[in-house]
C-alpha cells in the first residue's frame, strides 16, 4: 500500500538530459492572462519582438468579461466626465481666471448666485459682490501666497441674492494654472437656523420661568392700585379725575402685557390632531382679507398634495394670524401694491434632533409667508425671534417670540430671510409627531401620519 509520499502527482514531468536541454527548441512562453491585464492598464505596449516571444506567435489575449471593465478605465483625467461629477455635488464650485473673470461654475453655483454660466463668463466676480465682500481679498491671497486658503463665516450679498448669506470658503491654487483659482462655497444656513432656534427655545423657556413670578408678584399688586385709584376717582375734582383715569389705563396695560406673557409659562403638552394645513392657512387669510389686510394682496399658493399634519389648529391660527398680521404691518396700510404671499411645499431632506430624546425627526413640510415690505432693520435681524426685541414704536416684541414658541411646541422650526422689499418667513412642520421625553430620559413611540403620495 502506498502512502501520499510515495504518489508522483499528476502534474509532475519526467526529469530531462543535460543533452536534451541544450538541443530543446526555445517556446514562446504564454503571457499570464493577469500580468497581461495589468500591463494593458497601466502601460499598454506594442508586443515584444524578441526571439523568445515573437509577435507573429504571441497568442491573443484571452481577457474574461469581468477583466474588461478595468482594461477600459480612463488614463488620463481628462476623459473623466468632471463636470457631470461637479454638478453632481450640492456645494457650489466656481473656476476664477485672470481679473477675477468666471471660467466654470457648477450646478450649484448657478442656482447659488441665481445667474447662469454663460452670463457669469461675461462678468468679474468683483460685479456681483457687494463693495468690501472679503471673498474677493480672499482669491487675491491666494493667487499671491500660490496655497489653499479657507475661511469661515464670510457673508456674501449679490443683487440676487435676497439677504445675505452665510458660507464658509474652500480655496485653492488651480493645478498648472497660475491665474486661476477654484472655490468651493458651503452655505451655514441650515446650521445657523437649527442653531438659532435652540437659542429661541432657551429665550423661550428664561421668560416662561419669569411669566410665572411676575403674574403672581405683580398682578395682585396691580389690582390693588387699579382699586385705590377708582376710589380716589369719585373725591376728586374733573382735572384730578383724568390722572386717576390714567392711573387705571396703565394698570390694565400692564395686565394685558402679563397676560401675554403668561402664555410662555405654559409647559403643558399641546393636544394635537390630524390639521389641513390649508384649511389653517385660509382661515388666517380670510381674517386678514376682512380686517387689517383689507387693502392688500394675500396671494395663496398651495402644494395640494401635503398630507396633515399633526398640530392644535387653535395655536397654528393664532402662529400664523401673528405672522400674517406682522408682514401686514411692515407693508402699511397706504403703501401700493402691497403683496403678501402664503406657500405651501414639499421639502425633504431637512431633519433635526429632539432635545433629550436621541431621536431626530424629518421636517418636510414647509410654508412660507413672504410680503413685500421694507425689510427687517439690520440692528434687530440676528435677535428678531427673543422677547421684548422689536422695532415698533409702540410694540411689545412679544408676538414673534410667541410665535417661535408655538412652533417650537409642534416640533418645528422658524427662519426669517430679509432684504430690501422682501422678507420671507419660512416655517418647517414634522409630518410625525416628535417623541416626547418621559423622565429618565426615555421616550414615548411615535405616531406615524399617512405619508405624501
């Protein structure tokens, strides 16, 4: 019986004479299929002439299907399809040549800059910015230093662009091109807003606790003042009677103002039911039509197709009266063609987190107020959203710092866009409602709405 040892295996050939060898006629050696494939890739090479491999005897690549797909990869960079790449990326990309000039930019940019590439190849940079942008001081350092430069924050304002808008700059030398030098802009807008709101959360939850301290310290005070002057009033003489008047009038502005205030105290959890949006939305627009409104515009464009969403019909009327009744007032009453228009839209992809809950929640639903106004004044614009800031002569600056609550408390968020003529208010709504936190940090399951067809 014989063991493994002893096999001769199979592919094994008997040993050769010296002799043999030496009268044994060369053979062309069969290329390896692999180092054939790799040798077309990345140095392809006329066939070797030499007499151990003639060109007439090299057999014919035997490539398998899977092996050809790397065999017809672009060498060169240049035959890559970059600009379908870069339109493909959600950030604008712009290509600067000598004086500033437009060489390329991308799909972004163009929506970015609201113009398109053909007219921005027979403008400068400098054109479309406004005087001072740093974003021109920029490309300059980098053309001089011949290094990538980046830089945060940078505002830029363009005449159509609405507002302003913040971005942060990725710049660099263009490869083997001395004038020219590639920017890529990231707008901070989504960032900024989600920040902001936290921030009006928090200013919303300082004046709730003092809401409470003051209705209960300052309206019992009130009443006995407002008490004492009444009784004054029936001793006093006609001239004396007028201040005691006075006296009552204030007291109850006080009181009306406390009593608004109130409203930022309550924490009580909102009792929320399937709400047509449009319903809300109409509802406010014909209140505006009959009253404040009655000589202005209020234009609705709606998105048919927005599922509903889960809300207090009672505090979105009142959110969106406020907002409606805002723009109102910044247009005026004998101001011509006064426009406020009401949108409705579908806008996926914006999500954000629930404070405590670990969860974040998709805000798809988007309604816009836009009217066409002088604007919001710079001094107030980062701070239009805190208690007490307004630049009405005799307002409280409480109406948009309710607002912000009221949307806060339906789990979704409030911007403001501002410029000459234009101010847009931008609301986004959850389609679901957001979870609420049990103590312990614990959180209830969510309940799901019918999603949009």
């Amino acid at each position: 019986m014989s063991t493994n040892r002893d096999r001769t295996p199979k592919s094994a050939k008997p040993a050769r004479s010296p002799a043999a060898r030496q009268t044994a006629k060369p053979k062309a050696k069969k290329p390896s299929p692999k180092k054939s494939v790799s040798k077309a890739i990345i140095e392809p090479q006329p066939s070797p002439t030499g007499t151990d491999a003639p060109a007439k005897s090299a057999p014919p690549l035997d490539i398998a299907a899977p092996s050809k797909a790397p065999a017809t990869l672009p060498v060169s960079l240049a035959a890559l399809p970059h600009d379908q790449l870069l339109n493909a990326l959600p950030h604008p990309v712009i290509v600067l040549g000598p004086q500033n000039t437009f060489v390329y930019a991308n799909a972004a940019a163009e929506a970015f800059l609201s113009t398109s590439l053909a007219m921005l190849r027979r403008i400068r940079l400098d054109d479309i910015l406004a005087f001072g942008c740093p974003l021109v001081a920029l490309v300059e350092q980098v053309r001089r230093k011949r290094a990538t430069v980046n830089e945060y924050g940078i505002e830029v304002v363009t005449p159509r662009i609405s507002g302003s808008k913040i971005v942060d700059v990725y710049s660099g030398p263009f490869a083997d091109k001395n004038d020219q030098v590639v920017l890529m802009l990231q707008q901070r807008s989504m960032a900024q807003m989600i920040e902001r709101q936290l921030t009006h959360r928090a200013a919303a939850r300082s004046v709730s606790g003092m809401a409470g301290v003051l209705a209960h310290e300052i309206k019992n005070p009130l009443s006995g003042i407002r008490g004492a002057a009444q009784l004054l009033e029936t001793n006093l003489s006609d001239e004396d009677r007028v201040l005691s008047q006075l006296i009552c009038n204030e007291t109850d502005r006080i009181r009306a103002l406390l009593d608004r205030m109130e409203v930022f105290g309550d924490e009580r959890p909102l009792k929320k039911d399937p709400v047509n949006i449009h319903d809300v939305l109409d509802h406010v627009r014909q209140l505006a039509i009959a009253g404040f409104a009655r000589n202005i515009a209020v234009v609705a464009d709606y998105d048919p197709s927005l599922p509903p969403v889960p809300a207090n019909r009672d505090k979105l009327v009142q959110a969106f009266l406020n907002l409606v009744k805002n723009a109102a007032e910044a247009i005026g009453p004998d101001a011509d063609n006064g426009r406020i228009v009401i949108t409705t839209a579908f806008r996926p992809g914006v999500r954000i987190s629930v404070p405590g809950s670990g969860t974040r929640i998709s805000l798809p639903l988007m309604i816009e107020i836009q009217d066409n106004g002088p604007g919001v004044p710079d001094a107030i614009r980062e701070h239009m959203f805190d208690p007490f800031v307004t630049s009405k002569t005799n307002g409280t600056g409480l109406g948009l710092a309710l607002v912000a609550k009221l949307i806060a408390d339906h789990g979704g968020t409030i911007e403001c866009d501002s410029g000459s003529n234009k101010t847009v208010f931008r609301i986004l709504l959850p389609m679901q409602e957001a979870p609420q936190v049990q103590p312990g940090g614990h959180s209830k399951t969510t309940r799901e709405q019918p999603t949009r067809t």
